[in-house]
C-alpha cells in the first residue's frame, strides 16, 4: 500500500476528484493548507503599501491505494491538477505499513 | 425524552391558538362599524380605499380633538356642531408639530444603527485577533456616551438654545417646549456678546420635561455618538480598554457639547455674522464641523499620542500593510452609515414640514456616489487596482463633506463636493501614514477630520443662496443689485422695517458662498466664506488642545495602552475575555 499525498491548486479540487472518482478511488482526505515552494509569495498593495503574501493557500489531499494502482492514480492527479503554470503543487508517495478499518477489524487493503 | 413530548405538546398548542387566532380576525373583517356611524350626518362611510378623492375619508372633523362628539346636538348644551377656526389652527400646528417631531424621532432612529455601520467599517478593517475589541468598543460608545450626554453633554450645548441668533418670523419646529432651554452664560468681548455654553437641562431634570426637549436631545445623542465612535477607529487594536471607559464619558459629557453650543446651541460661531457681518455666522447644516471634524481631531490626537500599532513601521520607518481582514464586513457597514446619513442630513431640518428634505436627501447621495467614484478610479490609475477599502472610505468621505452644505448647493455642487472628497481622503490617507508617521487603521483622520473641514469650507464656496434666509439672524436683502443687512435684534422698528422692505420687493437671501453665482446665487459672499474659517480653526485648535490635555491626564489613571505582549497575541482574549473567532488560528499573530 502507498499513501500519495498532493499539494494542489485549490481550485483544481473539483476536478482532481471526479478524475479519481472515475479511476475508482473511493476514499480521500483533503484539507486546506498554506505554504509555499519554489512560487514563492506575491506582493499586494493594500490601502497604497507593498506588503508580501508568504503562504498561498493550497489544498492537500491523501489517498491511501494498492501498489498496482499507484501509477493510475499518480498520473491522475497530475494531469487533472495541472494548469502549466508556477504553483501547480506536488505528489509525493510513500510506504504504508498497514491499514484496519475499525467498524470490522478488516485490514490491509481490504481496509482501504 | 418525557419532558421533550411536553415540550413539543405546548409548543403545538401555542401554534394551534396562534392559527386560529389569525383565522377568526380573518373571519371578524370587516370591522364592526364605528359607534359614530350612528350619528346622522356621515352617513354610511365609504371605505378609506374606495373615498374619491383618495384618502377623503383618512381624516374628518369628528377626528379633531373634541370635547363632545361633534355632531351629538342632543348632549352638547352649546349646541355647537362645527369645529371652531382657533380649534381648527390648533389641531393644524399640532399636526405640524406632530410631523416634525415625528420626523426628527425616525430619522434619530436611523442615525443610531450608523453606530452598527461603524462597528462593521471598524472591525472589518481590523486584524481578525483584535475584532472583538474593535467591536466591543463601538458598541460600549453607544452607552458611555449616552450617560456622558445625559448628565451635562446636552444642558452644554442647548441649554441656551432659546437665546440663539434666529430669523425673524422663526418659531422652533419641535414645538414651543424649547424656550425651556434658555440659560446662556455669556461673556461681552469687543462690545459683542459670545455664547460660551449653556446650563440648563442637566440629567434632563423635571425643568425640561418636555416631548420637544427630548426629542432633541435623542436626535443630538446620536449625533455625539457618531464623534464618539470615530477615534475607535484611528486608536484602533492597541488602545486599553479601561482608558476607552473614561474616554466614552468625557467626550459624551464635553467636546462635541461645547463645539456644538457654539455652533448649534446659539454660542458664538453662530453669532459671527450678526456681530461681525461675517455672512450667516459659522454654518453647518449637519455637522460636517460639529459632528465630523471634532471625532476627526479627536482620532488625530489619540492616534498620534497612542502610537502605531506595533510593527506598523518597520526599521527604516516606512509603512507596513496591515490588510483588512474583512472586506464583506467594511462593505456592508458602509452601506448601512450612507443609509444612516438619509436621517443624519435630512433629519436635521427637525422639521418634516420643511420640504427641503428632498434636496437634501438627494444632495446627500450624489456626493456619496461622487465619492465612492472617484477614490475607486483614483486607487485604479495609480496603483493598479480598485482598492475595496478606498471605495469605502471615498464614499464615506463624501458623506462627510456634503453634510454641512447638503441643503446649500445645488446637485452639481453636491457632486463637485463629493468627488474631491474621495481623492482629498485617499491623499489624506498617504500623507498620515507616510509623512506624518500616524497609523490609523480605518483612515477616520481622513475620512472625518479633513472632509469634515472640506464640507464646511465647501459650503462657504459653493452655496447657492437658495436656503436659510435669515440664518444667524442675518437677513441679506437684495433688490436691482443693492444690498441691504438687517439683524434680528428683535427690536420692533427691526421688524416692522424687514416687512415693509420684504413687501416692497426686496428678496431675503439664502446662505451664499465666495462662487455662488457659479450655482445660480444672485452674489458672492466672502464673509461667509471667512466665518466658515473661523469655524474650522476654531474646531481644530479648542477640540486639538482638549483632546491632548484629556488624553495626557487620563493617561496618567489607565494607561493609553496594554501590554505590548497582549497587542501581539491580539487584544480580544486579554482585554476582553472572548475572541471573536475562536476556530481560527492559522493566521500569522505576529504582524
């Protein structure tokens, strides 16, 4: 099992979503998260001062999924979250050790 | 689960007899015939809805007050059936009175929910940590400066109202009730009498228990509110709590009264013109100066002996931005204060009898649409975008400036005077923050102190002569290009030579300023334009040098400021116990 967490534009959520609705991903976390990477922050005027905004406002999601549907959902992601531009996020995948389902004791990937 | 049931159970026969209720009024239209239907002479009313013409049955003589029914011969030993002509003139001057004093409580009314105007506009543009002192405070002003008015703020001001420079001919729109306010203390310089303040009326004791006396004093309660709540916005997120305490008693009980008296209450601003022919004295219709400038001085004062907020400059003392943290909330309490203003200049006829309402009221939103207009394109041109924050204040700004000469200037007047106001506020803004090292976060220095100064210069510059003949007790009659000044000195000869001259063609003319003909005056007036100066120095240095001396000395009980430390973590947790959004805590505290 591979835990995919992506850091997205957030409104690339809708349609992220229905793509891996469509591939047959049933679960997702998603939360609103700030921070930023190589896009840096972007400088306003307000009331006719500069200032900087540090952290933009991005969505994370996280999926737990089998080890052959990695790749699916991965390339999923990626081609519904992507605009072209400076700020469309990152993927990063990892190992899960194990997972349950705690309503049946169920684990593994039955669990997810 | 029991105690549910009972509940549901109580709640449906509440809404049972509710229903039902409603279904026999339903049932019980229409009314029963009134008993004086009875009487022979009426016979068989229409309905109001089908009278021709509309509304001939909405009053009748058996509505006027009556000792016996009108039309009951048989048990009335006088035998009289008609209204007199004095009952008659009787009921219409109460009706008359009865209209101005309704006129004046509603458009009071109005005034008061500006303060939630100004709780949204303040807060709004607030940091999110401070929203619940921000908002507590323009909601205590509310109370404090109520009980500050109520104690001696309106015995200062109108106590001497009755003794006021006044047309000839003028006769108090709230009724006579008013000449119970008529204690001046009055001092004699170069041969002239200068009303300094007035003294009766404290605690609105039984000597003026009157409907007229206190329906002024709600209109001008909620007047001083409007000064009082304006320094919450420039001493904003960084001013203690339990100096504010002291702060909302004092300005209640004594700036804005004292200003006031000289302009509003007869004092001797008012007096400029009959003592030294400087137009109509100082005039402000509704309290662009009196109102507006003196909560202006005031929040320059406090903003600059509190302090910027902490990191508001950085090491090289330029200006850090500190945005707004609700747009939604500056935006919806600007629209409730330009709602409000439809009974702060309006009302301020105290008369709904005067039907220039109307020009006031229309003036009063073009100036604010000129505003808004012209900060938004301003803040478009020169730094790339419709600042939504500017918006506001542009249209406040020219709320501001139009209330002085609202019912002076004619529609272009209004929109002349509302467009420079919202580029005078945005210039006002930069120079405060920029050259004068002031943070004020909500830009009251600029929206109120400077437009309230530029509405009533404004006034002296554009008025148009058509409203406020006799203002001041100054009666400027024209005829064929001559001029001709008589004060009301209420001496006979005065009077009887004001109506021989009024009968023989000669035109009392309205207040008029140094361009009027521009707007349609028959002549310029300079001198009004010199006394419109003098009111505004005035207001500048007495209200500059009271708020400094209070602010030092109510320094020294409770300091001006909390600790540095409950600034930075924001003051809604340590000043008041409550945060305003407590589920929100990903914002950076640190700015």
């Amino acid at each position: 099992m591979k835990k995919v967490e992506a850091i997205i534009k957030p409104f690339k959520l809708e349609e992220v979503k229905s793509g891996l609705h469509e591939i047959g991903v049933e679960g997702m976390t998603v939360t609103e998260v700030k921070g930023f990477g190589r896009q840096k922050g972007h400088t306003e005027i307000y009331r006719g001062s500069e200032y900087t905004v540090d952290f933009l406002p991005k969505v994370k999601i996280e999926i737990i999924v089998p080890d052959d549907k990695l790749d699916t959902v991965v390339k999923t992601i990626i081609a519904n979250a992507k605009t072209g531009k400076i700020g469309d996020g990152k993927v990063f995948v990892m190992n899960v050790e194990q997972a349950i389902r705690i309503r049946t004791d169920e684990s593994g990937e039955k669990a997810i | 689960m029991f105690i549910k049931k009972i509940k549901r159970g109580i709640l449906g026969v509440v809404a049972l007899s509710l229903l039902s209720g409603y279904a026999l009024m339903a049932q019980s239209t229409p009314p029963p015939a009134p008993a004086e239907a009875a009487a022979p002479a009426p016979a068989a009313p229409v309905p109001d809805s089908l009278a021709y013409p509309p509304g001939l049955n909405a009053g009748t003589a058996v509505d006027l007050t009556w000792p016996i029914p009108a039309d009951s011969a048989g048990i009335n030993p006088d035998g009289k059936n008609k209204v007199t002509q004095d009952e008659l003139i009787q009921n219409v001057a109460h009706n008359k009175v009865s209209i101005n004093l309704v006129w004046t409580l509603l458009a009071g009314f109005l005034v008061m929910f500006m303060q939630a105007g100004f709780a949204l506009v303040e807060t709004g543009l607030c940091r999110a940590k401070n929203a619940a002192h921000v908002m507590s405070m323009n909601f205590l002003i509310y109370a404090l400066g109520m009980l500050g008015f109520w104690i001696c703020g309106y015995a200062i001001m109108f106590g001497g109202y009755w003794n006021g420079p006044v047309p000839i001919g003028w006769q108090p729109s709230l009724g006579q009730g008013l000449s119970l306010l008529n204690k001046e203390f009055i001092v004699t310089l170069f041969g002239k009498p200068f009303g300094l303040f007035g003294y009766t009326g404290f605690f609105l004791n039984p000597s003026v228990f009157d409907t007229s006396v206190f329906a002024l004093f709600l209109f001008q309660m909620v007047f001083m509110d409007t000064t009082a709540t304006i320094p919450t916005g420039s001493m904003a997120e960084r001013w203690s709590m339990k100096n504010f305490m002291l702060y909302g008693f004092w300005v209640g009980m004594f700036p804005y009264a004292i200003y006031g008296n000289w302009v509003w209450g007869g004092g001797w601003l008012a007096q400029l013109g009959m003592n030294f022919g400087l137009g109509h004295g100082h005039v402000d219709f509704a309290g662009s100066s009196v109102v507006h400038m003196t909560g202006g001085v005031i929040a320059f004062v406090g903003g600059a002996l509190i302090g910027p907020r902490i990191g508001k400059y950085d090491a090289n003392g330029k200006p850090v931005a500190m945005p707004a943290h609700n747009i939604p909330m500056v935006i919806l309490g600007t629209f409730i204060l330009a709602f409000g203003w439809f009974g702060f200049n309006p009302g301020s006829t105290l008369a709904g009898t005067d039907n220039r309402i109307a020009i006031v009221a229309v003036n009063t939103m073009l100036a604010s649409a000129a505003g808004a207009l012209f900060s938004c394109l301003y803040m478009w041109f020169f730094t790339g975008k419709p600042d939504p924050s500017m918006m506001c204040n542009g249209m406040l700004a020219g709320l501001v400036a139009i209330t002085a000469p609202c019912a002076f200037v004619s529609s272009l007047g209004a929109v002349i005077i509302g467009a420079s106001a919202g580029i005078l506020v945005i210039w006002t803004v930069f120079f405060v923050e920029r050259t004068l090292k002031i943070d004020d976060p909500v830009g009251a220095i600029a929206v109120h102190g400077v437009n309230g100064a530029w509405g009533v210069i404004s006034l002296g510059l554009f008025a148009n002569g058509s409203y406020g003949a006799g203002w001041g007790g100054v009666h400027v009659l024209l005829k064929d290009g001559v001029q001709q000044i008589i004060n009301n000195d209420a001496a006979p000869a005065t009077l009887k030579k004001y109506a021989e001259l009024t009968g023989s063609g000669w035109a009392d003319q309205g207040v008029t300023g140094a361009f009027g003909t521009l707007f349609g005056a028959s002549y310029n007036d300079w001198s009004q334009l010199g006394a419109q100066t003098i009111g505004t120095v005035t207001n500048i240095v007495f209200i500059g040098a009271f708020a400094f001396v209070w602010f030092k000395l109510s320094n020294l009980v409770f300091p001006l400021r909390p600790k540095a430390e409950d600034e930075i973590q924001g003051l809604d947790m340590p000043e008041m116990g409550a945060e305003a959004y407590p589920d929100m805590h990903i914002a950076d505290r640190s700015k």
